[in-house]
C-alpha cells in the first residue's frame, strides 16, 4: 500500500489535506464532506495544493503537467482527463490553482453521465521533473507520514463497483480456471465462489480480475473494495454461489431434462453446457446489445430452469428468441410468426440448414436450429434486437480504443500493442523473421498479402503474448480467415494440417487444402498452437 502523507504548512503545523507519492507522480487526495462533519476529509484540500505547488516551486522541481486520477474517469484517455499542460506548469503556483479548480469539474466519467455540473475537489495527479525517490520527494515537500489503515481512502465508489458486468465475471472466472493470476489477491479466507466445473475460486480475487477487465484492464487491488456486500451482489448476479470455507460445494445442476421444452426431441446424451452457464451468457448478452443500442430494447428471460426456459424478449409484442443448451452447443428457437418471418432466412444463412425441427409442431410451427458456438447465439441475438453486428474490424478497432485508454502503459507500451494488434510493427517483422518472410502454409514471400494472425484469441493474451511473435503465424488472407474461424488448426507437434467438417471435398479442393506447416513448429509455437487446436476441436460438428 502507498503511503499517505500529509499535508503541513510553513509552520509545520498539520493541514487537513492528504498526499500520495507515486515515483515522480504527486496524488492529491480528494475532498470528502463538509468541513465540521464527522466524515468529512481533506477539507482543506485547496490549501494543501497551493502548499505543494509552491514547495515545488521553491525547491526549483519542475511541473510537466496534471491530470484528475479519480477511480470514475481513469478509463479515460489521458488527453480527456488532462487539466494542466507542461508549458503551463510554470506559471506561479496560484495562478496554477486557479486553472485547476476551473478544469477540474469539467472532468466527468463519460459522454453519459448524469452528474449536473462538477467539483473542484478531485484525486488529481501531478506529474514532475524531480529524479529521486518517492520517499525523498514528498519528504522535500513536508508530507509528514501517517499511521493506521488508510484503505478506506482508496475504496471505490459503488458506480464504479457495478461496472463489473456478468460478462467481465464470467471471463475472469474462465482465466482463474485457466491459471491465470489475479495480482495483488491471495486465497481465500472466508468464503469460496463454486465454478462451473465445481472448482473453488477465491470470490475477491475473481471480482478483482473482472473489475480490470471492465476498467480497460485497470490495475484493482484489495483496497480498492470491500468482500460481501456490493461485490457478493454481483458475483450471484452473474450466476455463482457463494459459500462459507469447509461448506458443502453446490454440486452442478443435474435436473436438465431432456428434450427441447416445447417439443419432444429426445437428447439422448450429456448436454455439452449447463442451463445455469446459458443464463449467464444470455444475461450478458442482453447486457452488450442494449449497451450497443444506447437504449434497453431487450430482456433477458428465465421461465423455467429445470426445462431450460431461458430467452429474450424484443421490443415487438409477442416475439421471443429461445436460447437453450444442447448435445453439443446450443438451441435457438424462434417464437412468434412475425419474428419467424424476419428471422428464418437469416437463421437459415447462419446455419447452412432450413431447421432442425419445430417446437410445438402439432400446435405451432416454431423452427429451431443447432449451433456449435457461442459466437453464432451471439449474431442471432444482433439479428433478433436489430442491431448491426460488429465485425472483425470494428472489434479490432474497439480493442485500439481500449489499449489508448490505458494508464498503467507507456507510451511505447501503447504503440507496440496497438501495432500488434493491427499485425503491424514489429510484432510482424519478428514473426516474419521466423517464417523466413513468407506465409508459414504456402511460402509465399508477397510481404504485404501476409497477415500475422494471432493463435491464441487477442482477449485471451496477456500483453507479453500479445507482443509474442510465437503467437501466430504469417498467412495469407483467405487461411487467415480460416486459422481465426477454427476451419482449420494444426497438430502443434508436426505442423499437419487439420480441416474442420465444415468444409467439404469441393471447397478443399478449391482452397487448395490440406497443407502443412513449412516448418516444424519451435517448442514456444507448439504451446500456441495447442491452444488454438483444443478450441478448433470444440467448434468442430459433431
């Protein structure tokens, strides 16, 4: 935990007014309450900034800038938040406070929010010249350290807290289980949080990760929130159970019957997901498109547990998508004729198939259809809310946007991960230089119809995988597609091409395919390649 330090005068006498050290960065805390309130803190937050500039000044440290650090804007990128140029960081100190306090209430956590107007009271952090140590810095500016628990101070406020969706949680929860580590969270001490797989996860740890995932992978620490209360809230929400250490696991949900709740479609075997996993998914789901839409248009559903009874529900009376687990992925079921109108020949694109049965077939013509991924139940749900669905380059787009709000990178850092994201820089000329600069299947050496195509999914890296030049391969654009759909994968140990169902003779010969690798694949390879075959296996039909 950073120290806290406060603020003193020239008298050495105590101010109310609290600083942090962060290298060369100066984090003013924010002023909380009243003055003469029991609660209040900092209050006398503008004082104490008018103190630390002028010691600055005095002790010749230059000042390159500030921003307002607060937990609610810090998702935003730095040039939105920036109340204090470096050119400006020269002017004397009190006409520098009185720049801030008019740029500081301008600063608000997005286009959305509903807050009227702003205070001038902020967490800011100002940036300087000085090249010592945190310790020696804030002992130059007279902080004077304080003693006890100050953690209370770094909490963050419950807006914030919520914006730890279902989706954010249920993707931490998957890295945890992936042995991904949450930093900065130990075990558990008191409670577990029961995964899909039975498996127990420490509830803290997995809000935390979820957390920094919604923040723009924002670093989130213990202190930042409290476990039980809000953050108990949102991890039930999302569909686990949370329970006492040494209490008896909830054991996975056995009850589903068989067969598809409005028919009579017998599924003879295991279903490949659990009915509580497809709420949680659909939950999300309705989470993302109305976030989309800018407006809620849809509603998520949960008729009946036990005979699978989850769906969403349109705007247009009547009309109901059905979403459902299966033998292997998914049911999608299409209730109400206007909505069988609009949909059947989307749904009949998107599978290749005029159905796989109805619903009620006696009583009403309702088709369903299987699907093997979760990423065809989401281009439904786009279909059924009437949004447009974002395709490959505008995801990738959204992910540039992500890694330039990020405050915990460099400004190197942010260049060379939003290079690698777009393939460029030199993540590809590293992974060209593997592949002798050609396409890694056809050898082609026509550098710019390469693309360098990530083998394990862009979400799913850390930023050190991401910038592995290992983590892929140079392909041309028509097996780059196939490689990122998981049409095709290869035998990480060999470089054998392997080629989903999906695909049939006529098309095989067309593309030319199977081909193997050039090369065999280096032992680094081989590990991103098993990821990509263990995922290509689970969209394979079966």
């Amino acid at each position: 935990m950073a120290t806290v330090f406060q603020v003193t005068d020239d008298e050495r006498s105590k101010l109310d007014a609290r600083f942090s050290v962060d290298q060369a960065d100066i984090i003013l805390h924010s002023r909380g309450g009243a003055k003469g309130q029991t609660a209040a803190v900092n209050t006398d937050y503008t004082r104490g900034l008018l103190v630390l500039l002028t010691r600055l000044s005095q002790i010749a440290i230059p000042v390159l800038g500030a921003w307002v650090d607060s937990a609610t804007v810090q998702s935003l990128p730095l040039n939105k938040r920036s109340i204090l140029s470096d050119t400006e960081g020269s002017l004397p100190p009190d006409e520098i406070c009185r720049l801030l306090a008019n740029r500081i209430k301008d600063v608000r956590g997005g286009p959305n929010s509903t807050a009227k107007g702003g205070n001038s009271t902020k967490r800011i952090r100002i940036a300087t010249g000085f090249s010592g140590s945190s310790e020696d810095l804030a002992a130059r500016l007279g902080g004077i350290a304080l003693e006890g628990d100050h953690r209370s101070m770094d909490r963050l406020p419950a807006e914030v807290l919520r914006k730890a969706t279902p989706e954010y949680i249920q993707r931490a929860v998957q890295e945890l289980l992936a042995g991904k580590e949450a930093t900065g969270f130990g075990p558990s001490t008191d409670y577990d949080l029961i995964a899909d797989d039975g498996r127990l996860l420490p509830p803290k740890a997995v809000f935390g990760l979820a957390l920094s995932m919604a923040l723009g992978n924002l670093p989130i620490e213990p202190k930042h929130f409290t476990a039980g209360g809000l953050c108990f809230d949102l991890l039930r929400a999302a569909g686990y159970q949370i329970v006492r250490k040494g209490g008896e696991p909830a054991s996975p949900d056995g009850s589903i019957g068989k067969e598809w709740p409005e028919g009579r479609v017998d599924i003879e075997s295991s279903l490949s997901l659990d009915t509580h996993t497809v709420k949680r998914q659909v939950w999300a789901l309705a989470d993302e498109i109305n976030a989309v839409l800018g407006k809620p248009c849809i509603e998520p559903q949960q008729q009946d547990i036990e005979k699978q009874k989850i769906s969403l529900v349109g705007p247009n009376k009547g009309e109901r998508l059905y979403i459902k687990p299966a033998r292997h992925g998914y049911s999608l079921g299409l209730g109400g004729n206007s909505l069988v109108a609009r949909m059947e020949p989307f749904m009949k694109r998107l599978t290749g198939r005029d159905r796989d049965g109805y619903a009620h077939p006696h009583v009403s013509r309702q088709p369903y259809w299987h699907v093997s991924d979760y990423a065809q139940v989401r281009e439904a749900a786009y279909e059924f809310a009437g949004a447009t669905f974002p395709l490959d380059g505008d995801e990738t787009a959204a992910d540039v946007v992500a890694i330039e709000r990020r405050p915990d990178l460099t400004r190197t850092q942010r260049e060379s991960l939003i290079q690698a994201r777009l393939g460029q820089g030199t993540y590809r000329k590293q992974m060209l230089e593997l592949w002798d600069g050609q396409c890694a299947v056809t050898g082609l050496t026509v550098q710019s119809a390469l693309i360098a195509s990530h083998a394990k999914p862009w979400a799913e890296s850390t930023d050190e995988e991401r910038l592995d030049p290992c983590n892929g391969l140079p392909l041309t654009a028509t097996l780059d597609r196939l490689f990122d759909k998981y049409l095709v994968a290869f035998v990480p140990d060999t470089g054998k091409m392997l080629i989903s169902d999906r695909i049939d003779e006529t098309a095989r010969a067309i593309l030319g395919i199977p081909a193997s690798l050039r090369k065999t694949p280096s032992a680094q390879q081989a590990r991103y390649l098993k990821l990509h075959l263990d995922r290509f296996e689970s969209h394979k039909v079966r």
